[in-house]
C-alpha cells in the first residue's frame, strides 16, 4: 500500500513508458503507490490497477507521485480514487480530503487545519510523504486550474482570481508567479505579442506569437520559461498580452497531428532570435529527422565548428521553440538521454512518440 512506502520512493527513476503502459493494460499491482497514469484527453489520473478502460498510449504521461499529478492540472479519477489508499490507512488523510471534495473553491488555511483539530507539522508531513505535496499546495492547484480556465476564455484577472477562490489579489498573483513565471496581469489585456494554452498529451505548453510569428513553445514546467518570458516582455516593451493569433492557432493544429500520429512537420513561422552561431545550431537540429536522433558532437562537426561542443550545447539548451526546433533529439555520444529543460521522462516519451515516423531502411537490391 501506498502508506508502506519509504519517502525516498519517490525519488526513484520510473521505467519507461513503454514498460508502465503495458503493466496499466495487465492493472499490475507492483507498481501501486509507486506510478499514476495521467490522461490527457480526460484531465484526470488513475491508478495502474484502475478498471477504467484503458486510453490510448499516445494520451498517456506517467508520474512517480500523486503530487505530480494533480500540479500537472489532473484530477483525481473517481473510479479507482488514487487518494483512497491514504485515505483509508488515515483518518486524518481522509478528513481533510474529504473537507477539500466539498469545498474545491475554498480558501484553506492553517487556520482551518487547526479547527478540525489536527497538528499543522503533522499533516504537512503526512501529505509530504503520502502525495509529495503539502495539504495547502493541493487546495491551492486545485482553486488554480478555475482560474487559469478564466483567463484562457479572455476572463479578466479578478474573475480569474474569483472563479479561482482567492479572495486575496496578492495571493493569486503570488500562486499565479510559481507556476507560470509571471503575475496574471503581466500578461493579460492586448499586446504585441500573445500568450495562450495549449494542451498536449505530454501536459500543457505556453504559445506567444506576434501577428505573423510564434515566438516561444515551452511545457510550463520549464525551470527556465520565467526568465524566456521576462525577455520576450522587454523586448516589446511589456506590451504581452493574452489571447490567440494566428501563428499559434497554426502550431495548435500542428501540434494535434503530431500526437495524433499523423505528422511531425512544423511549418508554422517562426521568430529565431539568437546569434549567427546559435541560429546556426537551431537550423542543424531541425535537419534532425523525426525519430533520429544525433549529439552535440555530431552537431558541432556539421556546422563545421567540431571544437565547439559545449557551444552547442549552449544553444541547444536556450532554444525556446520545443518540438519545432528539436532539441529533444539531441542525446549523449553514448546513447544517453542529455538534460532537457521539459524533463528527461518527457524527452525519452517525445522520441518514443517520434519512433513511428522513422523512415524504414530501403531493402537491400
């Protein structure tokens, strides 16, 4: 059971995809409290012995905690109910549980965890070590999803905030600035550029686009999106803006085709903003055919520059086009997966994804 696991679980590798797929096919138990199966065509997670039935491959993310999950943006499935176990070895798990299912927009506090009686270091170490995130942080992601679904549809910051549950502007914006890098207003209203959602299979992307070009794609959870963002913003002036233009509805459809299976072509115009050098690198990575993969190395020595590895690798880490500028299919001269700012489980699904459009060897005579 998931209350029998040692905290450092957590901090273990998952297997691959692949091998965590096949055991959510045949519900194996040996892998209970240790994976959950994110969904994207239903935005919820599940267990691997969850007798749901079984979406496709493709619409699959696997994390190694519960915590994971729901910061992704999934929610709880109400079939195989992942935060039952806890729940169940735990009174006290079940209580605040429970009290957050009722109230999915309110505002807890340490005031509240306190009158229902319960020890605040207590449960923040018991949520810590059960779902590798605090009580607190769990109702905050929660109420955070409302708002963000707000500003998407063009709602305003404060109906984002309210739909949200905050009833502090402050702490919306606060919450708001963790997750994405910048505070709600900095990006709402009209702009030069535009940012908008994007959901993927692989979890949710920024897009920001001028009228005629896209000029970032990142997964949110990049560690360095905050910094990209805030030099997109003086480079026009702060004038971003929230909304959809065409470029990023183009690379929306292109993104569609690509997790569908049916093309990993991006045509969409793009802004490369960067050194000869660097731009240099970002056209060699997009010679890269899907489901190939080449190193910094053979990077460097195709662009006649075969010194200049770390350079590479240098460029290859500030590109901030995911997936159009392919960063992803660059790995170790030994085969290895190489950092990605996406994370190495999402690089290693991204080549796994990519393996279909291999071009098969032409038969010999």
């Amino acid at each position: 059971m998931l209350t029998d696991a040692p905290r450092d679980l957590f901090d273990l590798a998952l297997p691959d995809a692949a091998t965590l797929y096949r055991a959510l096919l045949a519900r194996d138990a040996r892998y209970e409290g240790r994976a959950y199966v994110c969904v994207a065509t239903t935005g919820i997670f599940c267990r691997l012995t969850c007798p749901a039935r079984k979406p496709l491959a493709v619409n699959c993310t696997f994390r190694p905690t519960i915590g994971a999950c729901i910061e992704a943006g999934f929610r709880p499935c109400k079939r195989c109910h992942p935060l039952k176990p806890a729940a169940e070895a735990d009174p006290m798990i079940a209580a605040l549980l429970a009290a957050l299912e009722a109230r999915p927009a309110y505002r807890f506090g340490e005031d509240d965890i306190t009158r229902m009686g319960y020890d605040l270091s207590t449960v923040r170490r018991t949520f810590k070590r059960q779902f590798g995130m605090t009580f607190l942080d769990m109702a905050r992601h929660r109420r955070l999803r409302e708002g963000f679904e707000t500003l998407a549809v063009g709602g305003s910051v404060i109906a984002a905030q309210q739909e949200a549950g905050f009833q502090s502007a402050s702490a919306f914006r606060a919450a708001f600035a963790r997750l994405i890098g910048c505070a709600p207003g900095e990006i709402a209203g009209e702009g030069r550029l535009l940012a908008d959602w994007i959901g993927t299979p692989l979890g949710d992307m920024i897009a920001i686009s001028s009228a005629t070009h896209l000029h970032l794609l990142e997964f949110i959870e990049r560690r360095g999106l905050p910094a990209e963002i805030a030099r997109l913003r003086k480079g026009v002036k702060g004038e971003l803006g929230i909304g959809s233009v065409p470029p990023t509805e183009r690379i929306r459809a292109e993104l569609t085709a690509y997790f569908a299976g049916r093309s990993a072509e991006f045509t969409t115009p793009v802004a490369l903003d960067g050194s000869a050098f660097t731009r240099a690198v970002w056209a060699e990575l997009r010679r890269i055919p899907a489901g190939e993969t080449a190193s910094y190395a053979e990077i460097a020595r195709r662009i006649g520059e075969p010194s200049a590895i770390r350079a590479v690798a240098r460029a290859n880490g500030a590109n901030q086009l995911a997936l159009v500028v392919p960063c992803h299919r660059v790995i170790g001269t030994d085969g290895a997966l190489t950092g990605y700012g996406g994370g190495l489980w999402r690089k290693q699904r991204l080549l796994e994804i990519e393996a279909q459009y291999r071009t098969p060897p032409t038969p010999a005579g």
